[in-house]
C-alpha cells in the first residue's frame, strides 16, 4: 500500500486492538460483548495485513499461534461450563456468594462495577480468543489459497 | 417506524443492484450497503449489540470477499433468462406471500409478546445474574448452552476452512 495507508495505520491499529479489547472487557455492562469484540480484535490484524503485507502480521500472529488461541478459548469456554458442576449444574455461575443475613443471593462485585456478574466476563475473554484468533486463521488461509491461486494461474499461462 | 421503511427500500434497492449487476466488485459493494443498512435499522430498533456484531461482521465478511477470495473489476458470469424457472419462482413466492400475509396478522404487535418469559428476564436478569447488560446476561448464564453450540459451530466452520485449504497434502499441478 501507498505511504498514507502504511502512516495511517500505525496510529489506528492500536486504536482498534484497544477498542475491541474494551468491547470484550466491558461486555457485561455496554452492548457488545465476546463475539463482537472478537470481531474487532480479528479485523485490527487484518487491518495490520492489508496495509502492510502477509509477513508483517504474521509476524505478529503466526497461523499456528492463531489455531493455538482458537483452541485455547474453546477449552476455556468448555472449562468454565465444567467448572459449575462443582457447585451446581452445568454453566452454574460459580461465582456465588450467599449472603447469609438475607434470602437473596448475591455476587462478589457489585452491579456496574467492572469486576463483577461472575463467570461472564470470563466467557467473554474465551468466546473473545476464539472468535477472534478463528476469524483471523480463515483470513490468512485464505488469502493464502488466493496466492497459490495466482501461482498456478501464471504458471498454466506461461 | 418512518426511518425502518426508508431503510427497507433502501435495502431492497441495493440487494436488486447485488442482483442485477453486471459488475462483481459493484455486487460485491450493494451486498455490504444491504448489511449497513440492517446494522442501522437494528439502532432504530434500540438494538446496540446486534447493530454491533451486524456492522462489524459485515465488514469483515466484505474485506474477505474483495481481498481474501480476490473479487476483481469485472464483469460476472452470463445469465440467461429462462420463462419457465422465473415464472415458477414468481408463483411460488406469491403462494408464499399469501399464506405469510395471513399468519402475520395473527402474530402479536411489536412490544406486547405474549412469551412472558422476556418480562421476568428484564426484571431478574441483574439480580441473578449481575451483568448489566440484559442481552449478555441471557446469552451467557440463562441461555448459555445455546452459546456453547453456537461457538462449535464456528469452531467446526474454521477447522472445515482450515482443512480445506491447508497447503500440505495438496498436490502441484504439473
């Protein structure tokens, strides 16, 4: 890409990363939530790559440390669901904290605070890993596959 | 609901231009103008999340489609026009626009549902839960398995693609 991309893209890619991060963390108390913050996370390394080539974003995140983080959130989805049976059913917020001079069931945190609703900001993260190193896995694949395309195109021509 | 019918026939336009166009690139663009639009009327229907995952998958599906699979400035495939196959399609989505004319007035109005379970939701979702966020709270604590089967789902897309086009064991044209 030409100059202004490349310069502009420095300044923004952060920007994007940081906003997608925020969309993650604060999916419990702003629209938005894991997929959609995943979605942003992915498309700052897309970003990253339309501007600047393949090997600068691989660079940054390789296609295996991509199948890596997928699996990661997946396992850390599933764990989390596992986790409830030790005090509950399955997807059960474990998280609990019975307050014991009232009937009500209560949360460590309180409500609007960013440290709290108890298993949910942690399924964000996972959903957030595995959506977004998802994403960016098929982007590199295929962009990978058009390449090859291209290859084998010139070569049939020649 | 001014604004959702400007949006409709806006959209409508623009997936009749995906249709007709002759150019792929222009294609390709009318189909993210339908998505914009969509994310838009899920703001006018105070839908912040949907509009967010709407307006940023949309993006990502565009970027893919014009870089990734590589759509350049040409002209599509050429269609012919066969009597017989439109007009059985305009019969059969007439069939299907009365039946669906008279089943829609059956359904309730738009903020009265007659599932009660949506008002108990908006009364105890920050109690029980703790989020904020009445839509994450049912999609991840009340309605968390349908999550979990949704992210096997993509889980399932990607390792399909990955499979797909993975380079080894792919054998050199010669």
């Amino acid at each position: 890409m030409t100059l202004i991309v490349k310069t502009i893209t420095r300044y923004t890619v952060g920007l994007i990363l940081l906003f997608g991060i925020y969309i993650v963390l604060h999916g419990h108390l702003t629209p938005g939530g894991g997929f959609a913050g995943g979605v942003i996370v992915a498309l700052s390394f897309v970003h990253l790559m339309l501007a600047f080539g393949r090997e600068t974003a691989i660079k940054k995140m390789s296609e295996k440390a991509a199948g890596i983080l997928e699996g990661l959130g997946a396992i850390m989805f599933l764990l989390i669901a596992f986790m409830g049976l030790t005090t509950g059913y399955f997807f059960y917020n474990f998280f609990r904290r019975v307050d014991t001079t009232e009937t009500l069931v209560e949360y460590i945190g309180r409500p609007f605070a960013l440290f709290s609703a108890g298993i949910i900001p942690l399924c964000n993260i996972a959903i957030c890993l595995k959506v977004g190193a998802g994403l960016f896995a098929i982007f590199v694949a295929l962009t990978f596959l058009k390449m090859n395309g291209d290859a084998a195109g010139d070569g049939e021509k020649k | 609901m001014l604004q959702i019918q400007i949006l409709i026939v806006f959209m409508i336009i623009a997936a009749v231009i995906a249709v007709e166009s002759v150019d792929l690139l222009g294609a390709v663009v009318s189909v993210g103008a339908v998505g914009l639009g969509l994310s838009i009327a899920f703001l006018f229907l105070q839908a912040p999340d949907l509009a967010i995952v709407q307006l940023v998958v949309e993006i990502l599906s565009l970027i893919i489609l014009i870089r990734a699979v590589g759509i350049k400035n040409g002209a599509s495939a050429v269609r012919e026009r066969r009597f017989i196959g439109t007009s059985a399609v305009v019969i059969c989505l007439g069939i299907f626009l009365i039946f669906a004319y008279k089943s829609l007035l059956e359904i309730p109005r738009f903020g009265s549902p007659i599932i009660g379970v949506a008002g108990r939701y908006l009364m105890q979702s920050l109690k029980e839960t703790g989020a904020a966020n009445v839509v994450t709270s049912i999609i991840l604590d009340y309605r968390a398995l349908d999550t979990l089967g949704e992210a096997t789902v993509l889980f399932t897309a990607v390792i399909g693609v990955l499979a797909v086009v993975r380079k080894i064991g792919r054998k050199s044209k010669e």
